[in-house]
C-alpha cells in the first residue's frame, strides 16, 4: 500500500486513526497497541502477503536474540558467551538480507568471473527488508551493550513494523520509539499533533506528486530511453534525478513523520536541507540523517574501535570503509559500490581540508558540494556502467551539442559551430518547462523553509488552513498516476 494512493488515505489511514483512539478512550491500551501492530502488518501484505511471515519470523529470531544477551547478564553460570549469540545475531540478518537482496548480483559476479552460467534466482526483494533489518542489527547492538531497557514484545513488534516507517524509514532507534507507544499522554487525541500531522503529509505528498513525479519522466527518458544525449540534456537529466530524488525522498520522510503525529508518535527528523550544505561532511548531516547517525554509530564507530591505536589517518579508513558499506546497502551493484566509494573519498577529502583550516568562499563551497552530490546521483541513478557513462559523455559533451533556439541569435554563441533548434530537450521528452521546472527547485532547496522549519512556526489558522486545502486538493487531483517511492527499491 502507497501513501500517495486513495486507498491509503480515504479508508485505511482514518479506520485505523479512529478504532486506535477509541480503543485508547474505552481503556483499552494494549488493545490499541495490538490494533496498530495488526493495521501496520495488514498495510506491509497489501504488496504481497507471502512475505508476512518474513518480517514476523525477524521480529521474533532477533527479539530472542535480544532476550537471550540481557538475561545472560543475571546468569552465573554462562554456557555460551554473548558475544557469541550477537555474532550469530548478526551473521544471521546479514545472510538474510544477503539472500533476498544480493544473491543475484554474487551469481552474475561469478559467472562473470569463472565462465560459468549459473541460472540467476531472480529473487524479488521484500519491500521494506533493508530498513527492518538494519533496525533490528541497532537493536541487538544495544542489547549486547547492555542499553536495551524496554522488553515488550508488542511494543518491539510495533517498533519495527509501525506503518509510516516501515518501507522507507526514517531509520528508528528502539530507545527512542518503544517507550512512546506506552506513555498515557500519547493514548488521547491531540488536535494540534492531528493538524500539524495533516500539514506535513500533505506537504510531503505535494512534494512527491507535483514535483518528484514530474522530474522522474525527463530522468527515466534520459537514463532508461534515449540511446545519447546531447550536452545540455544530459545536464537536465542529471538534475532532474538529484531534484526527483530528494523531493521524492524527504516529502516520503515529511509524510512518514506526519502520519506519527497523527498517532501521538515522534519520527525522528531525516532531512534538512541538504542542498545548502557547503561540503561533504555537513551533506550527511543534513541528507538521510538517521542513516548517518545508523552508519555513525553501528558501522564507524566499531571500524574505529577495532585499531589498537586511532590516529587521524585510521579514522579517515573507518570513513571510508563506513561509507563503502553504506554503498553496498543501498542496492545490489557496482554502481552503488562506486557511489559509496565516491562519498567516502569526499568525506576524507573534507576533513583533510578542515584540519588544514584552508578557507573557501561559501558560493564555491556550495557550488561544489552540490555538483560533487549531483554527479555521484549518476551512478546512484544508473543500471550499470555503461548508462552512467552515456549521461558523463553527454555532459562532456561528447554526444553533441544541441542549444535552444533563442540562443541563437546572440552574438557571440549563434557564431560558434553549435547546433540550434526547438527541440533541444527532445531526447528525453523535455521541453521549455522543464527549465522552469528545475529553477522552481532550485528556489525551493535553497532559499525556502523546509518542511520541519515551517512546522515549528505552524499555527492552526484560517491562512495554514487554505494552505493545507491548496496542496491537498493539487496532491489528491493529480494522483492519478500512481507511482512507488524510490526508496523502496532499497
């Protein structure tokens, strides 16, 4: 089931709002609770039930696990040491999240590799496994570290399936979100969090639907469908994918944390205006932001921890490595792996450059950073190589050049060997409102309020109340063409 879907917001998000808040009002708390747990499992089979008992079986594999290391601290006698169960913990999501999600990309790699011709198993990844997995791995972490004090299995069940995350996060901490589902405040219906809830939705589903939506036609043209491209619609493409990515992304995250709002549950902030950062480090402090702290935490920090003496040197290897894997999270190919490796490099660059203290001008900083994030979009965006290096050569101008007509009749350019003409977005069924299209995001990344800057100074009001009927009667109009989250295919 999709946010962005009839479905979703006429009938499944207000039946399970109204029996939640009317089995809390009767008092009958760990009814509601068990209602949610069954409206978020009910809304993960939508897709496909056969992989029901998937996420239900790592539910109980690792809160057993889980279990198993806290009540070892009580045991005298250990028969088994914990660090033992979390390796096996561990080995087990890994390989789980490794069968569904590359067991394809190794046979193609070793048949590649060795000549063979091993039949591919053509596996189709279970929506969400990424995230419930990577969640749970915390999880075990903490409970290995002793920082799990929460042990409810209806809470834990809900943490990990609770329906706004489930799919594409944001990424969940049991800490923060397990005791949320217990506190009394949150059990009675609170007016302002219902329409602060609504706000953010709809201006997520805006996002998706009159933005993301839009730029995904003249990226997929130029990725999937034209066969070359010239100059600037190579350019266009690019940023049409680094424009479709984040609007599509972070208004997933605005309605994620919109619809927790609506149930009195606080999602963590995942994106702030990642498109103003002035360098690599603080892009990850702003993009995916759970992510990052996921990565920070459960990733570098034991890289780091795992060399006898840390310099500065051996923490830029942990950056790096961190990343790589964060890579090879993403998606099953070399793509990802050379994205990953891209972002790592930049981080170490980045920090190299702050202990040197060489300064820069903000505008170059900026100019910069966002075209390093736009051209790593590239292999992000891209099936394989080879349609990575079709955009690269289009932007290098290898394919041609092709301008717009107008253009012409300058001077200086219409004198130059170019070609001119109508069409010069043809190639990926652009036309002159793409341009202005692309300028509309420029404006809003960089210059507008994001979403959580607007809800801190929201107020219920006749204006916020025209404003929330604008976006929502465009959203709901245009929603006729239906189309899955890009996260989801991660």
């Amino acid at each position: 089931m999709l946010f962005n879907s009839y479905v979703f917001i006429f009938l499944f998000l207000p039946i399970t709002l109204v029996v939640f808040f009317l089995l809390n009002r009767i008092r009958l708390t760990i009814a509601a609770n068990a209602w949610l747990l069954f409206a978020s499992l009910f809304f993960y089979s939508w897709w496909e039930i056969n992989y029901l008992p998937l996420i239900l079986g790592s539910i109980l594999f690792n809160y057993t696990i889980g279990s198993l290391m806290i009540d070892l601290d009580s045991q005298k006698k250990r028969f088994v040491s914990k660090g033992s169960i979390l390796v096996f913990g561990l080995v087990m999501n890994i390989l789980f999240l490794g069968y569904f999600k590359y067991m394809d990309f190794f046979l193609e790699n070793i048949n590649l590799a060795f000549g063979l011709d091993v039949p591919l198993l053509h596996i189709v990844l279970p929506l969400g496994i990424s995230f419930f997995t990577i969640t749970q791995i915390a999880f075990l972490v903490d409970s290995y570290e002793g920082l799990v004090q929460e042990r409810k299995l209806l809470n834990y069940a809900l943490f990990v399936t609770f329906f706004p995350h489930l799919l594409a996060g944001p990424i969940l901490h049991h800490k923060e979100m397990m005791p949320q589902f217990d506190r009394i405040k949150n059990k009675v219906l609170n007016y302002r969090n219902l329409s602060l809830g609504l706000y953010l939705f709809f201006i997520g589903l805006f996002k998706k639907v009159a933005l993301a939506d839009q730029f995904s036609i003249w990226a997929k043209a130029g990725f999937d469908v034209a066969p070359s491209l010239s100059l600037l619609e190579a350019w266009t493409t690019s940023l049409c994918y680094t424009f479709q990515l984040y609007f599509d992304f972070s208004g997933y995250s605005d309605m994620a944390i919109g619809l927790g709002l609506m149930f009195n549950i606080k999602l963590p902030v995942n994106f702030n205006s990642p498109y103003k950062a002035t360098g690599v480090i603080d892009f990850w402090k702003r993009w995916h932001i759970t992510l990052t702290n996921f990565v920070t935490t459960y990733i570098y920090t034991p890289i780091l921890r795992s060399f006898k003496n840390i310099t500065f040197a051996r923490s830029m290897v942990a950056i790096f490595l961190a990343m790589f894997i964060s890579g090879v999270w993403h998606g099953a190919g070399w793509t990802f792996v050379i994205w990953g490796s891209l972002h790592g490099a930049g981080l170490v660059i980045n920090h190299y450059w702050k202990r040197k203290k060489i300064k820069m001008p903000r505008f170059l900083a900026w100019f910069i950073t966002f075209n390093f994030v736009n051209l790593s979009f590239v292999f992000f965006r891209a099936k394989d190589w080879d349609g990575a290096m079709k955009v690269f050569k289009g932007m290098a101008g290898q394919s041609g050049v092709m301008l717009p007509r107008f253009l012409g009749n300058l001077p200086i350019i219409g004198d130059l060997d170019f070609t001119f003409g109508k069409t010069w977005l043809a190639g990926i069924q652009g036309k002159d409102e793409t341009v202005w299209y692309l300028l509309i995001a420029f404006i809003v990344a960089l210059s507008a309020k994001n979403s959580i800057q607007m809800t801190d100074s929201f107020k219920p009001s006749w204006k916020s109340f025209l404003f929330l009927m604008v976006i929502a009667f465009y959203a709901l109009l245009n929603m006729s063409k239906v189309s899955e989250f890009l996260y989801f295919q991660f």
